[in-house]
C-alpha cells in the first residue's frame, strides 16, 4: 500500500453545480492532509436516464457501441466540471476518460469487463501533485472503441482503479450514510451498520442492495482493498468493508429486495442429457447473467426449467429460450416479469434451522407464496409476487430485530 486515497463521488454527490462545489472543497482537503488522491465520480444526477430516454426517442432498439459512445458522456461532464472547480481552490488537478486512465476492457458493450488497467498516465499526473480524476462507468476495448460497465459501474473502476494502484483505501460516497440492514427508503427503522464482511456485502449488492456494485465488491475482496462507504453529505464514520471474523457465530445481518428480476420457465422439456448445457451455454455465450435456477422433478420423461435473469437482460433470453425449446422439442416458454426475490443475509446462516424457519414462518403469516428457493452459506433468497415484496421485507426486518443496538446473533 502507499499514500494514494481513491475517492468515489456517485451521482447524487455531484448532482448540481453547489454539489460540485462541494465535493472540491472535500477533496482538496483531503489532498491538504498529505495524500495523493485518485477521485472517480458519475454522471450528474438522472443524466443517465436523460440519454437513454434520448436514444430510445431516434431508435428503440439502439446499437450497443453507439449507445456506449453516447452514455460516457456523462461521466466526461461530471469530471470536467469537477476539475474546474478544484482548479478555482487552487490546486492542480487533471481530468482523464477511461480510455486515457489506461482502463481496458473487454468489448461487451454495456456490460464490459476491465481486463487491465495501464496506470502510467495516473502515475506521473500524480509525481507531478495533481489530483486526478477519472471518468467512471468505462473504458475501452482493443480496438479504442469506449466501452461502458453497466449501471453502478463508477464502484467497479474506483476500486480497479485502487487496486492497480495498491491505494491504502478506497472509499466510495453515497446518498446514504452506509450499508444498512435493508433498505432505509423503504424501512424507516433500519440500521447503520459500522462492519461488515466482503462476503456479506457482495451477497447484499448481488441481490439488489444499491449501496454498492457486486463487481466493485468482488475486486476489493480479491486484492484486499480496504473499502469504506459513507456519505457524501455528513462527517458520518461509515461503514467498512471488512474480512469476515468469528465464523462460528451465526449473524444476520441484513436482508434484500430485488425487483430488477424476471422469471423465465421452460415447460416439458426432455429429460435428455445436454439440453440444460444447451440452453445456458447459448446465454453465457449472449452475455445474460443467470441467477436461481429450478429444475423439477421428471414426470412423463418431461422436465420444466425455471430461472431468473435481470430484467434487462428478458427479451434476449426470451429470443434465445424460444429457440432451444423448439429445437429440443419443449412445449413453450412462459416469462412473468412482477416477480421480485427476498433475502436474508448473514455469516453462516445455512447451517441454522432457526434462521430459514424464521423466514419461511414471515412469508407464511404474511400469505405470501413462494415461487423459488435458493440457499448459500451466507444466504437465503425467495422469489415471489413483486407486490408483496415490500410487505415481506417490513415484516423480515422486524422478525429480525435489526432495530436493536447489536446484530442479531442466532445460537
């Protein structure tokens, strides 16, 4: 580790010029203390979206590299006008694009993967006391074209960005004073937590936790960054990102929702070996994400095949499902979007009796049924009706008493 401090800014940190202001001062303090500071921020507030809508406007269904091209600027606007302001406190600041941070992906448009990071150009813009900023959220593939890292990238390229440069720390800034034990929008009695482990962050952030990228979550556990998320609006402590401790002790500590899920199901499909390889090789190969998948028993040497994917990611899939059903001689494909998954996250939660059947007896007081199961260690995820998916996760919440002044601990 060095002296280099990653900062991270996301959308509603700089989301108006004072905002910007704002986040400069914070900065230049911070480079004042004797650090070397590396900053990665997003598009400004709804900016995104704003182009988006824009390219859905001209074509519905927009070319991936174009719509790649149009994106980053989102992220170029934010950093340029962040370096103005550092540069009117009077310190010496550059701003760089992915492609000029040295960022190299792989060129799955809007879903690229950093590959390598060339920090040179990061390495001497700092021997030379500047703040450098780098756009978040892209990079460029082999052939220069820019690509982008899907939603929530900015985490992702802040700590790549940390990683390459074996900063001492990366801390990613939010709306939010941290990571909660569920969401604080939606449950006005959750709780701040001051710890918690890369394994249970990565579970929260994969099962629609918003506070955090799983990329992002995935790469600091890997090379062992030390992660801390707070706000951008408070001198508030944060919460760190830590190594798992005491294994033995069973604690929940948080639980999800996800509404950004579908369900697509492939009905009487022969019980045959290779067509489960068949169908989820052609989605690997199309770059879908597959999450909880369900086979069921064979009947009538018939099976049916149900799994979830992004949202996003269902008119693809559905393309793709259609075809390997009628080639493998399966009935049809049904899809149901108003699904959402429901989780409860925790060190050890799959080896306790009480904590599934806590969940499970929630579920059924509340006459809520459950579609799919899916257990880890450190998790365990329904899928159900979308509209009683807020309902659930009140009521889990409660059940788990994350309103206390300590974690919930399950003997």
């Amino acid at each position: 580790m060095n002296n280099i401090i990653v900062q991270k800014y996301g959308g509603t940190s700089v989301g108006s010029i004072d905002r910007i202001k704002k986040i400069a001062k914070k900065v230049v303090k911070l480079k004042a203390s004797g650090k070397k500071v590396v900053v990665t921020v997003s598009a400004m507030a709804k900016t995104t979206d704003d182009l988006l809508n824009k390219a859905r406007q001209i074509n519905e269904n927009p070319p991936e590299r174009e719509l790649d091209m149009l994106l980053s600027t989102g992220e170029q606007i934010s950093i340029s006008l962040l370096a103005m302001a550092i540069e009117s406190l009077g310190e010496r600041v550059i701003s760089l694009t992915g492609g000029q941070s040295g960022i190299l992906t792989d060129s799955n448009h809007k879903k690229a993967r950093i590959t390598n990071i060339d920090t040179k150009r990061i390495e001497n813009e700092l021997s030379e006391d500047k703040i450098v900023i780098v756009a978040g959220f892209q990079g460029i593939n082999k052939n220069n074209d820019i690509t982008t890292l899907g939603r929530g990238g900015s985490d992702t390229t802040a700590v790549a960005v940390a990683a390459a440069l074996k900063a001492e720390k990366c801390e990613i800034y939010t709306d939010v004073d941290g990571v909660y034990t569920t969401d604080p929008r939606i449950v006005k009695n959750a709780r701040l937590l001051d710890q918690i482990s890369y394994d249970e962050m990565l579970e929260l952030a994969s099962l629609g936790a918003k506070v955090l990228h799983c990329r992002s979550v995935e790469i600091a556990r890997k090379y062992k960054i030390p992660l801390v998320v707070k706000s951008s609006f408070n001198d508030s402590k944060g919460t760190e990102i830590v190594e798992v401790s005491k294994m033995e002790k069973v604690q929940v500590r948080g639980v999800s929702l996800d509404k950004n899920i579908a369900k697509l199901s492939v009905l009487e499909v022969p019980d045959r070996p290779g067509v489960a390889f068949k169908l989820f090789s052609e989605l690997s190969k199309n770059h879908i994400p597959v999450d909880m998948i369900i086979q069921n028993i064979n009947r009538d040497l018939v099976n049916d095949i149900s799994f979830t994917v992004k949202k996003d990611d269902l008119k693809k899939a559905l393309v793709i499902c259609e075809e390997i059903a009628n080639e493998v001689g399966a009935s049809k494909v049904f899809t149901d979007s108003n699904v959402c998954k429901l989780s409860v996250v925790g060190t050890g939660i799959s080896g306790s009796a009480e904590v599934a059947s806590t969940f499970f007896e929630t579920l059924y007081e509340l006459g809520i049924n459950i579609q799919m199961i899916s257990t880890s260690e450190i998790k365990i995820s329904c899928i159900i009706d979308e509209k009683c998916g807020e309902n659930g996760l009140c009521h889990l919440h409660d059940k788990f008493n994350f309103d206390l002044d300590v974690e919930r601990e399950v003997c």
